[in-house]
C-alpha cells in the first residue's frame, strides 16, 4: 500500500513542479510519475533526517521539499537533453 500512495503522490508532485516549472519537456506522463516518486522519497528523507528528526509535526513540508527536489531533477534532465542541441564545432 505504501508504494501505491508513493505512486499517486509521486505523479501529482511530478505535475505540479511541471506546472511550477514550465516549458518543453523531454518526458511523458510516466517520465513525470518517475521523477516525481524520486522528489518525493529524496525530499521527504532530507527533510526528515537530514534538516530535522522525525518526531516533529512537520510532516506536510515534507512534501514541499520533495516537490523542490522534483524541479530540481526536472531543470537537470531539461538541461541534460536541451543544453546540447544547437552546439556545432566547427571543421
């Protein structure tokens, strides 16, 4: 059941750093599920053991950062398939 909830959570994190985000996009829906199930579990594992310990009531943030963590994941894969096109050497 926890990878379900992931699932869901992670394509609707994915939707809404696109929307946050916006421009061309290399992937599809299921590119924006993946990347946002990657936020979501990197951003919920810095926010909770790396900036503060669990126990606290703090828990919403928790994906604030993984949708943070998603745009980041999103802008390298934009500049990854992106940065190069149009960059020619010349002979």
């Amino acid at each position: 059941m926890f990878w379900v909830i992931t699932i869901i959570v992670g394509l609707l994190v994915g939707l809404v750093a696109r929307f946050l985000l916006p421009g061309r996009d290399p992937i599809g829906l299921i590119g924006t599920m993946l990347i946002g199930v990657a936020g979501v579990l990197i951003g919920t594992w810095l926010w909770e053991e790396v900036l503060f310990k669990k126990g606290n009531d703090n828990e919403g943030f928790a994906i604030f950062a993984g949708v943070v963590v998603t745009m980041i994941i999103l802008w390298v894969i934009r500049k990854m398939s992106y940065g190069r096109a149009g960059r020619r050497t010349a002979l």
